[in-house]
C-alpha cells in the first residue's frame, strides 16, 4: 500500500545513504512516514488475529515496522564500525495525535492513565510532551531516563557545537546546547518555552520553570497550572496567582515576533 511503500523508499535510501558517507562526517535527516495517516500497511503481522478494531491493528502494525526500520539503522552503524561516533536522536513531532477516548488512545493509553490532558493541536501537555530517545555508545549513559524539557530548536545549536562551528553572529534562535544534557548532565537552563499554534484562531502556551500558562484565543483568559503537581492541567490557578498570569502574559509578548501572515486576531 501507499504508505508502506513510501516508508520502504525511505528506509532504503536511508540505509544507502549511510553506506555512501561512512568515511566522512555526515548529517541524515530521516523523515519517516510512519505512523500517520492515512492510515494503512501491507501486513498487520503479530497484530493481525488481535480482537482489535482495524484502526487498531493498522497502527500498532505502522509503530513496529518503525521500531524495526530504526534498529535496522543501528545494527548498520554498529556493522560499519561507527556507531561509537555517531549521535542518534529520535522524537515524534507532537503528542498524541489521538483524543483519550477514541479507539487508539484508549487501547495504548496515549493520555498516559489520563495524566496529560488535551492530544494534537492543543497546547496542553498531551499536545505537546513527546518522548524522546538519544542513543550515542559510550557518549549517552546507556538506560538513563529524563523528565527535563528540552524542545527541536536545541537541536541546531546541538549540532553547530558537536561539529566544532560557531552560530553566524546575525543568526537568532531561542535553542540551547544539549551535548552537556546528552552525556548525563543537567538540561540548559533557559528563561522559558514558547509555543504558538494558527488553525482556526491562534493560541498560545508559556512554560517558565514549573509553570506553565495556555491561552486559548486572543480573548481568552490565561489558565496557569503547577506542572510539578499536576501534569494533568486540571486545576488552573490563574485566580490565585497573578504574579504568575502577568509573569506569562509578559513571557508571551516578549518571545513571539509580530508577522503579519500570524496574526494575533
């Protein structure tokens, strides 16, 4: 099928590519396809007999053949001799991308046992959290687990200082270095994680420490919630802590930059 197919031409010439730089520094940016719709794989494997709903089946089928596609890719840099020297990092590129009470969030608890609230295209933790895995024999402790913040703008500045470059002095980003995080240190501290989302109407969210303010619409009030008691944003503090929603409100105008393609309207 479609998806499957396109997912092979990547994996192929992924493998390919490696092979062909193996000698020299190089950088893969592996896009893959899977899981996301639509929805569909040409075997459904040890999932196929399951008492599963078709959607189900189909997606737990696209995460394993991901799962192998990947270890695929680490046994090659392992049988090349150059996995000890190269850094891989793999994320998803949002939250789930299902709603707690739909078929696939259910059946894999993608809310987590209902611990984060909200899935793909909200700015709640459910949205937005994602796991991610770095592996680096040697490099990266092997089995550590993490729940500091870091988001895909680290991974630039990540990048310049693992090659030894410098950032162009009139280049901006908001990322920090992760290559201290990576070998088992503290994640870069930072004065805040912003995040901005136009469909439909624009909405923002702000983490700063513990704290974490969402905006739902220019009119919308600010909610607030405590993170590190309740990563489930239930219970918005806004009303009890104003320092903080001024704190937020101040940490939003000052992180995005006015476009008039985004407005904030």
């Amino acid at each position: 099928m479609g998806k499957t197919y396109a997912q092979n031409l990547i994996q192929k010439a992924t493998l390919d590519f490696v092979r062909e730089h193996k000698d020299g520094p190089f950088f893969l940016f592996y896009a893959a396809t899977l899981p996301h719709g639509k929805f569909e794989i040409d075997d459904l494997g040890i999932y196929k007999d399951k008492p599963w709903s078709e959607m189900e089946k189909t997606y737990a089928a696209m995460v394993t053949r991901l799962d192998h596609d990947l270890g695929e890719l680490l046994e090659l840099l392992k049988e090349l001799k150059i996995a000890d020297n190269t850094l891989v990092i793999t994320a998803g590129d949002n939250g789930s991308s299902f709603g707690p009470d739909s078929d696939v969030g259910r059946r894999f608890d993608q809310s987590m046992g209902g611990k984060l609230r909200g899935f793909k295209r909200s700015l709640y933790e459910g949205g937005l959290r994602q796991a991610a895995v770095a592996w680096w024999p040697g490099q990266v402790p092997a089995g550590r687990v993490s729940e500091e913040p870091w988001a895909f703008w680290d991974f630039l500045p990540t990048a310049v200082e693992l090659a030894g470059a410098k950032m162009p002095a009139d280049m901006k980003t908001d990322g920090r270095s992760l290559v201290s995080f990576l070998k088992g240190g503290d994640a870069p501290k930072r004065e805040c994680f912003y995040w901005e989302l136009h469909e439909g109407r624009p909405i923002q969210a702000v983490r700063f420490g513990d704290w974490k303010a969402v905006k739902n619409g220019p009119k919308a009030k600010v909610q607030l919630y405590d993170l590190s008691k309740d990563s489930g944003e239930k219970n918005d503090l806004a009303a009890t802590h104003p320092d903080k929603v001024r704190q937020a409100v101040e940490l939003m105008a000052r992180s995005r930059t006015d476009d008039p393609a985004w407005p904030m309207q």
